[in-house]
C-alpha cells in the first residue's frame, strides 16, 4: 500500500475504517461531502479539526483504492 501518512486503522476507531489521523472522521465521510459538492473551507468548517492536507489525503487515498487494473479474462473462446 502506498504510503498514507494522515490515513490510520484502528480496530477501537470506527471499527477499523480508514479514518484522517486517528479522528473519528471516516474517508468515506470527507469523500462523500466532496462529491456532493462541499468545497475543502466548507468542509472544515464543519469539522474543524481537519485541515486542507487531510481532505487531499483522503481524496489521493480513495482515488488509489480504485486504482482500476485489466486483468485478461482466463479460458474464453476465441
């Protein structure tokens, strides 16, 4: 896994989502305000302890999960 420094698991936070810096602020929360449309100051100011490089983080973090490879399908027809 790439390196994510402000992208954390823990089993007692959010039962081991990936969280921003050990907060109880999932990525799939702050990737979910972003794509319905909240800009990163609106974001912050509803949760203040996040920071510009944290909603960066998440969105390179989410954006690495869905990393799309091709595999070649096994045993088809030709």
């Amino acid at each position: 896994m790439k390196g994510f420094a402000r992208i954390t698991f823990n089993p007692n936070i959010m039962g081991g989502k990936a969280c921003v810096r050990g907060m109880r602020i999932p990525v799939s929360l702050v990737v979910n305000l972003v794509a319905n449309g909240m800009t990163p100051e609106e974001i912050i100011k509803e949760y203040p302890d996040l920071e510009p490089e944290d909603i960066k983080e998440a969105l390179q973090y989410a954006s690495w999960l869905t990393k799309e490879e091709l595999h070649t399908a096994i045993g088809t027809e030709k």
